[in-house]
C-alpha cells in the first residue's frame, strides 16, 4: 500500500490554476438565475474556462458545476 501525501498548489500549477479558475466561476455565478442571460454566461464562462485546460478533470467539474446551477436555478435559487 502506498503512502498519502499532500501536494502543493506549487507541486501541481496548471491544476491548481484550474481549480482556482473553477472556484472563481462558481463564487460568480453562485446565485443561479433562470434566466436565458444567466445560463449565456455561465456557457461563456464555461467554455473560456475549458479552452484554457482542456482535460477530462476540468470537464467533468465544470459540468458538476453548470449541472447544479441549473438545478438551483429552476427551483429558484434554492
């Protein structure tokens, strides 16, 4: 069995940026509207993002993301 151990943002930098980048996206967009202005946004938003780290992690994280801002949205902001 292998040891954990932590990393360093600086031991993993384009990750860490990306994750920083996620982090920002979600604190922006945090109050979901259901709005057809909102979810141009968050695609835009999106889509910048994943341009600048196109790998399955950033993918997948941003999906969660944009997937539980449109369940809040259409409840409301819920």
């Amino acid at each position: 069995m292998s040891k954990l151990y932590a990393v360093k943002g600086t031991d993993i930098p384009e990750e860490n940026r990306m994750l920083v980048e996620i982090w920002e996206f979600r604190k922006r967009f945090y109050r979901a509207e259901n709005t057809p202005e909102y979810f141009d946004a968050v695609r835009q938003e999106a889509e910048r993002i994943y341009a600048a780290h196109q790998n399955q992690l950033c993918h997948d994280l941003l999906w969660a993301v944009m997937e539980d801002f449109e369940r809040r949205g259409n409840h409301e902001g819920a």
